[in-house]
C-alpha cells in the first residue's frame, strides 16, 4: 500500500523504534537476572540487528519512496530473513528466527498491538509452530508447564532460554497434531510426548516426575558435598563456560573445576580477533575466579556451526562446513593467529591450574604439531623474559577416528574429554542442528555406546584421564552408562551440576557397570534407551 504522507509513517516508525529499542535492554536487563550474562547478551544483538543500517536505514528508504512503516518493516524483515536462510552455514541460518523476531516485534509496535502473552491463566502445556527467544525469554514457569514447537533445534536460541527457564521443551512436532484442551504428557529430559496417556503411561511419567521433584528437594543438602556414588567412587563434576564471567557460577554450583571454556565466544561479534594481550586477561581472569582448581582452556573452535565472519573469509565458502576447516584443522593453517592464543595461555598458566584443551582431532600427527607449537611458543616467550606457567594437556574426542585411534592419542597427551555433540552427529551422520533429523540424534546408540568404550579403555591404556564435556554430560538419564563405562569425570552446564550429583548419590558402582555391560550387547538403539530408562526407574524407588 503507498502512503500518504511519508512524515508520519517516519514518525510512527521512529516511535516504534525506540519503544522497541527500550524494550529490548529492559529484556536483556531481566534476562541478565532471570536466565544469566551469556543468555541475555542474545537480546543486545537483537538491540544491534535492530539498529543496523541495513535494516533500519532500509526500512526507511522503503518509507521514503511511498511504502507504509509496516509494509516497509515487513518487506525488509522478509528479505534480510531470506538472505539468513539461504546461507549455507547453519548457525547464521539459525539468526533468520533471530531476524524475524526482532522484525515482527516492530511490527507489533507500529501496529500498538503489543508483545502476545502467552502466559495464560492456570497451568497449560504451548503448542507453538515456532516460538522466538524473545517470547521463551518473558514465560513463566508457573504457568507454562512445558512447550512444543515444531521448528527450533537443540541449539536454537530458544531452546537455550527455555532450558534457562527449566521448562521442559520439546521441538520437532506439527502444532496440527494437537487439539487444544489435550492431555499431553511433554518429557522435556527424553523429548518424548505423548498425547491422551494411558492411566499406566500417566503412573509411569509421575514417578519419573516424583522422582525430579524429589532430587530438586536434595539439591541443597548436596552444596557442599563431594561428587560421588552411594559406595564412594568419586567423579569429577565440572562446569562448561562460553565466557569468563560464567566462572564463578560454575564454583556457585559446586563445580570442581571448569571442564570446557569455549574460546570461540572471545572471537565473536567482533571485526578482528582479540590481541594476545586481551585474551591473556581474559584467560587469567577464568584461572583466577577458578581459585587454583582444574581449569581446561580449549582452543580456538572456529567453523563448522561456529560463525566467526572475519575468520569464514580466510576459509572461504564451503558444502559441508561440519566436515570442513574446522577448529585445529583452522588453526593449523593459521600459525599466527594460534600461536597468539598459546602465547596467551602460556602466559596465563602461572594464574591458576591450566589444562589446554585441543579440539577436533582426527590423527596423532595433528596433536604432535600443535605440541611442537606450544614448545616454541614457550620458547619464545622465555627468549623475552615473559612468566609462563605450566599447563597440562588434552585433547577432544568427538570424531569416530580419534575414538578408534584412543589408546595411540592417549600416549600423546595427559587427558581427554570427550565432545559427544559432535562425536554422535559424526558417527550417526545426523547433523546436530538439523531438526528433520533430531529423531535420529540418538546419544544412546550402542555405536556411540561402544565407541565411548574403546574411548575409556584407550585412555587408561595411554594413562590419560577421560571425562565427558558433550551436553550428554548433564543428562540424568545417560550418568549410570558413564559411571559403568569408567569415566571419570563429566562437564556440563553449570545448572546441571547439582542434579546430577544428586543422582550420582543414588548409583552404586557394580550396579552402573552392569548396566553399562548390558548396553555394550544391544544390538539396536531402542534397546539401549530401554535399558537407561529401566535404570532411571530402579534409582527412583
Ligand atoms: C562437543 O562437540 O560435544 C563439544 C563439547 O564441543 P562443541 O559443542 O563446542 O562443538
Ligand atoms: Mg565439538
């Protein structure tokens, strides 16, 4: 429609805008109490995507040559969605719902319709086709008793608010599948629904929930308290942290140590990478919150769902991005940019217990190299009379290679840990943000099963410590298979870590590893999923 008069839709826009604009750090203000720093900071980009001249300068030349404010806002929000989509990397294809989210919202705003509430009286499970972050981030669990949406991976902004939020979420199912007034039954820790239970499926979810209920009661009498089984074999618990100041969260929740510290989050939103200088502070700031304990650095894991814009440049465009210049394969090619990062964390060492942390290897000779890096760098620095501190080191397994070749790696290093997001989307060949393939994203496969196995007995053999940092880690229903299956320590989300001490509490060892032995003989990955769900059941009683 063209418009009369372009002044006023400019005004109407402009109102818009800001009303948005002061929406939008009131969220990332609440977001920072209610859901964490890392979380909310989704909603200062949404401040950034707004304020882009891309859009905002778009949606004003489309008003100035005669388009209305909301056709001008749809227009454009429609193409930059389109030009999300049409990437072939997965994680900017995942910033079009980011996109649209902030578009619609504008929408709204010119229209005085509002943001949706979808908090509705009294307690009801929503069925949405898809839900932004900025809808999951205002629900509130009293209401919301959990949510299903079709559209919106693991890994979707969404479903990290609403894991934050801790509503059980399950996604991947048409909304039409779905009668409002339904009983339904939403699993959010196994991702099963089940609609019009039977009385015993109704008997069977109860206890599982009786079960949670229970744990979340005992959560605080475990503050304080070792990690360990009911017969006293101790795990090493520790915390998964994107950013420097999620460190003392991880001490918060009892965490022995932080197991994987992203790097890659220093690398993004940013024209260039950090100085040495800068990530030094910022890797000495991790030690130093982590008062001396175990604290494992990992380096640079850029590609594949990890979009660093400045760094894509220097790989260029690829077909599989998952297969493709990732990570240590990156940095090998790159000798100044890592050898900054070691030089960083070197230095860094004499700031608390450095473990340097190599992800993505495939062969020994890449673990070699980046040792004879690491010596030089040390070299170097001494040469100019910098401080290093010592440091140990490790390595991911979270390719089926490394996993066959475990007990050759282990010689080579002094732990590993292991990255189940990737070691199961590559063993499965089921990429771990694709939804049409979620069903198929099966943890609990005995391929997986097994691999994990040869990954433990490799690293005793090579005397190598063995942990978990995949989200597998923090999944209640998968720990006995750990503990049965010998690791000896796992990492995950600061907010898991009391839970799963508390189910560590109730596992006694030879009764894990018999339930280990059992999923090591499944020939299918029903089977396995029977066994763990029977387990869970058995630790309820
Ligand atoms: C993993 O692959 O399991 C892992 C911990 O690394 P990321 O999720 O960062 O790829
Ligand atoms: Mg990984």
């Amino acid at each position: 429609t063209p418009c009369a008069s372009p002044d006023a839709e400019i005004e109407t826009f402009r109102a818009a805008f800001a009303s948005l604009q002061r929406k939008l750090q009131r969220l990332e203000e609440d977001s920072r109490e209610r859901l964490g720093q890392e979380k909310a900071a989704i909603f200062g980009a949404h401040a950034l995507m707004l304020a882009d001249p891309m859009f905002e300068g778009g949606i004003l030349n489309l008003i100035e040559a005669g388009k209305t404010a909301l056709d001008a806002i749809y227009d454009k929000t429609m193409e930059i969605r389109a030009l999300f989509s049409s990437l072939p990397d997965p994680y900017l294809r995942e910033r079009a719902a980011d996109v649209e989210d902030v578009g619609r919202r504008l929408f709204r705003e010119v229209q005085g319709s509002g943001d949706v509430d979808l908090n509705a009286p009294g307690r009801h499970i929503l069925v949405a086709e898809e839900l932004s972050p900025s809808e999951a981030a205002v629900l509130s669990p009293e209401h919301v008793a959990g949510v299903i949406t079709c559209v919106g991976g693991a890994t979707s902004h969404y479903a990290i608010i609403v894991s934050a939020l801790e509503i059980p979420a399950v996604s991947g199912l048409e909304s039409r599948l779905f009668y409002d007034g339904d009983r339904v039954i939403c699993d959010g820790q196994s991702g099963v629904v089940v609609v019009s239970p039977t009385p015993a499926t109704v008997g069977r979810y109860e206890r599982k929930r009786t079960l949670f209920l229970k744990e979340k009661g005992d959560l605080a009498s475990f503050a304080g308290k070792e990690a360990m089984t009911r017969d006293g074999h101790k795990i090493e618990l520790r915390g998964n942290i994107a950013l420097p100041e999620d460190a003392p969260g991880v001490l918060e929740h009892g965490g022995t140590g932080v197991g994987l510290f992203r790097t890659e989050c220093l690398f993004m939103n940013r024209p260039q990478a950090p100085s040495e200088e800068e990530q030094y502070r910022a890797y000495k700031t991790v030690l130093e919150n982590m008062k001396g304990l175990p604290t494992v650095i990992r380096t640079l894991d850029a590609g594949g769902d990890k979009q660093i814009p400045y760094l894509d440049e220097l790989v260029g465009p690829e077909a599989n991005p998952f297969l493709g210049l990732r990570a240590i394969r990156f940095c090998l090619r790159n000798k100044e940019l890592f050898m900054t990062q070691l030089r960083a964390l070197l230095r860094a060492g004499v700031a608390g217990d450095l473990r340097v942390m190599i992800p993505m290897i495939s062969d020994v000779s890449q673990i070699q190299t980046a040792k004879e890096w690491l010596e030089e760098a040390g070299e170097a620095l001494k040469r100019e009379g910098v401080a290093t501190g010592p440091y140990r080191l490790g390595i991911m397994i979270e390719i089926p290679s490394a996993a066959l070749m475990a007990a050759e790696l282990a010689t080579e290093v002094d732990f590993f840990s292991v990255g189940t997001n990737d070691l199961v989307q590559y063993t499965l060949a089921v990429d771990r943000l694709n939804g049409r393939v979620a069903d198929l994203y099966q943890p609990w496969h005995p391929a997986v099963v097994r691999l994990l196995k040869q990954i433990v007995d490799g690293a005793k053999a090579g005397d190598a410590e063995v942990a978990v940092c995949g989200e597998m880690a923090g999944d209640p229903l998968l720990l006995p298979l750990f503990v049965g299956l010998g690791f000896s320590g796992l990492s995950m989300s600061s907010v898991k870590l009391p839970w799963i001490k508390s189910r560590l509490s109730r596992i006694a060892l030879p009764w894990a590893e018999n339930l280990a032995r059992e999923a090591l003989s499944c020939k299918s990955a029903s089977l396995v999923r029977q066994i763990l769900e029977r387990g869970a059941e058995e630790l309820a009683e």
